[in-house]
C-alpha cells in the first residue's frame, strides 16, 4: 500500500489555502493536508505531525515578522522542507528565503501547474525556483545575518512569547494567552533577550523587524 504524504499549509487567507490545496492534490497523488493560518498554529501542527513531509510557507502571517517564521523553523525543525510561498517577487527576497534555508520559492502569481511542478521538485530533495529567478539570482548579494542565526535557537515557546511582544502586549496578557504564570513568562523573556543578545523589549522588537519583507524592499527601491 502506497503511503500518503503529509503537506502543511501556512497561509492566513482561506481562498490562497484552497488555491495552494488544489495545487497539492494536483501534485501529489495520495495526500494528507493539514492547514494551519498562523506560527502558532503551525507549531502545533508540526508537533502533531512529526513525520510531514513538507511546509507551504506564506512570509506574513500573524505571529511572525518576514522571515522570522522561517528562520525558526529551520533552526526548530532541520529536517522538514520549507517552501516559502510570497505576494512578494524581489529577487532580494527570494535570494534572502534561500538563504535562510527555504527549499524553494512560489510567487503567488505562479499559476496552478507551475505551483504543483514546485511541489513536486522539492518532494523529490530538489530546491526550486521560477525559471526566469534561477538564472538572476546568482547576482544577488547573499546576506547572512548574525542575528538570524540566534533567532535559529529559540524554543517554540521563546518564539511565540517574542512575537507577543512584538504586538506589545504586556506580561500578564501573555501569561493570560499561554496559560502560564506571569514568572513563567519572564523567565522565557530573560532567556530569550540572552540567546538574541537584546537587553530589552525595544532592542528585541527593533531586531525582528529586521526580518521584515516589506523593508527589505524598500532597502532594495533606495539602493
């Protein structure tokens, strides 16, 4: 009996999700799909699914900033293929997914057959990449940040508290929405301030928004 692949898709708007399911049961053949439309819901998800086969990854989704929510599960989870899926089609962009690890990139304008091609590639231990990106993005500068790579080390729950309080929410509404102690909390923001080498909130808030797309862009119209 042939075993179905297990796909997760992260994306926060529901018609993209069904865009992106359709392309998969295109691709593949016996599939199991599990939609998720936030970092948190991910991380559940792949914590329930630890045999899953690959991640379709949209770059803005609530609880991570850019690339964050791929940074983090590249350094969480080595062994899991992520692919980013993005409104974005800057080569800088695309240069940086590739970078910090993404096994291939799906602008959202690709169309479904191309989508599907894409899944497929990366199902088979390739990186993929739209014909006309691959021969450009050599020229592009690589860019690795120090930062990025702390970010890589901390645990689910660091992650999820750092991006509560990139929305800035206080410690008693974290503790209230993970359901811990308000100590509990602190001692996750003391570890998590040491491992990205931040003193602060504000340090911390302003380093996430390094990852960011949106600047990356603006980084790349002013250069």
């Amino acid at each position: 009996m042939l075993m179905s692949q297990q796909i997760i898709i992260a994306d926060d708007h529901p018609l993209f999700r069904a865009a992106l399911k359709q392309a998969v049961t295109q691709a593949v053949r016996f599939v199991d799909v599990v939609e998720v439309e936030s970092i948190a819901t991910l991380q559940d998800a792949v914590v329930a699914n630890p045999d899953a086969d690959l991640v379709l990854l949209d770059l803005n989704m609530p609880g991570a900033h850019g690339f964050s929510g791929l940074v983090f599960m590249r350094g969480q989870y080595p062994g899991l293929p992520v692919v980013i899926v993005s409104g974005s089609e800057e080569l800088q962009v695309i240069r940086r997914a590739i970078d910090y690890g993404a096994s291939g990139f799906i602008p959202k304008s690709a169309p479904l057959d191309e989508i599907s091609e894409a899944i497929q590639a990366v199902l088979n231990g390739e990186v993929w990449l739209p014909a006309d990106v691959a021969a450009k993005i050599d020229s592009v500068k690589a860019e690795h940040s120090d930062f990025s790579e702390r970010l890589a080390t901390l645990t689910p729950q660091q992650f999820r508290v750092l991006g509560m309080l990139t929305e800035g929410m206080l410690n008693k509404q974290i503790a209230y929405d993970l359901d811990v102690s308000e100590a509990t909390v602190k001692a996750h923001i003391t570890a998590l301030f040491r491992k990205l080498g931040v003193r602060n909130r504000t340090q911390a808030v302003i380093a996430v928004q390094q990852m960011e797309v949106e600047q990356q862009q603006q980084a790349a119209h002013s250069g």
